[in-house]
C-alpha cells in the first residue's frame, strides 16, 4: 500500500487570521474563534458544556403522623388479633343464642298466625251458642291494697 506524506503547516503570528472575511454569524454551531497558548488565534470546535447536575436532595424530617401510625399498628393488629381468639372462644356460645333467637322469631311468628285463628274459631263457636254477659267490678285502695270484686253473669 502507497501512502502519501502530508506536510502539516501551523500559521504563524505574522501570518493573517483565518478566514478573515468571515462574521461572527457565519460560524457554525459548536465552533469558536479560540487563542491558542502561542497566541495564534484560528477556529476550533468547542465541547459543549455538560448540563449542571440536580441539586443533591436534602433528608427531610419524618412527619408526626407517620410516626404516630407506625407506633399504632403493632396496638391496633395486637387488638385485632385479641378480638378474633375472643371471638373463637365466643363462638359455641354465640351459636346458640342465635339458635335461641331463631326459636323466639319462630314462637313470634306462630303466634302471629296462630292467636288470630283461635280467635276466630271462638267467635264462631260463641256466634252458634247463645251469648253471655259477664260484667266484672274491681276495687282496691292504695297501690299494695287488697282488690275486692264482684262478677255478674247475665
């Protein structure tokens, strides 16, 4: 392979600025006009600077009501806890008072379809018999006194 040498030249400071007809608004983005350490000025591309780093963020206090809440988990799972073995232990107990209740609701409801019916059965028992009058008179003095009456068959 033929390689060809080239003769790198540097300008001097006799020699004249590069580019001496060029404005400012013509150089491109990302170059400069730049000075050299030897003091020769010329054109260069410039790294662009790096963008600042975000602020380091600062520890902020924990808020009273998360400390408040993180003591009282322990409490109110404690409580928890105590409430669901109280339960376990309740529960044959609590079965049969619902059991109970089942048979009262049960009574309740006989009777509200049962004291209706006898009712009316001796309405029309009494209806075909000949009806009787019963008058009842009662007395008594004080609150704990002694009743006295009479009953008048008619």
């Amino acid at each position: 392979m033929h390689e060809t040498a080239y003769e790198i030249t540097t300008l001097t400071p006799q020699q004249p600025t590069p580019n001496p007809g060029l404005l400012p608004t013509e150089i491109p983005p990302g170059v400069q006009m730049v000075t050299l350490p030897g003091g020769i000025r010329t054109l260069a591309y410039t790294p662009t600077q790096a963008p600042p780093a975000p602020p380091v963020p600062v520890a902020q206090p924990i808020p009273t009501w998360a400390k408040t809440t993180a003591l009282l988990t322990p409490t109110i799972g404690g409580g928890i806890a105590a409430a669901g073995i109280g339960l376990s232990y309740a529960a044959p107990g609590l079965i049969a008072m619902t059991d109970a209740l089942w048979a009262a609701v049960a009574l309740i409801a006989a009777a509200a379809i049962g004291i209706p019916m006898l009712l009316r059965i001796s309405r029309t028992t009494a209806a075909v018999k000949s009806s009787t009058h019963i008058t009842q008179n009662i007395t008594a003095t004080g609150m704990f006194g002694k009743a006295n009456g009479t009953i008048n068959h008619h």
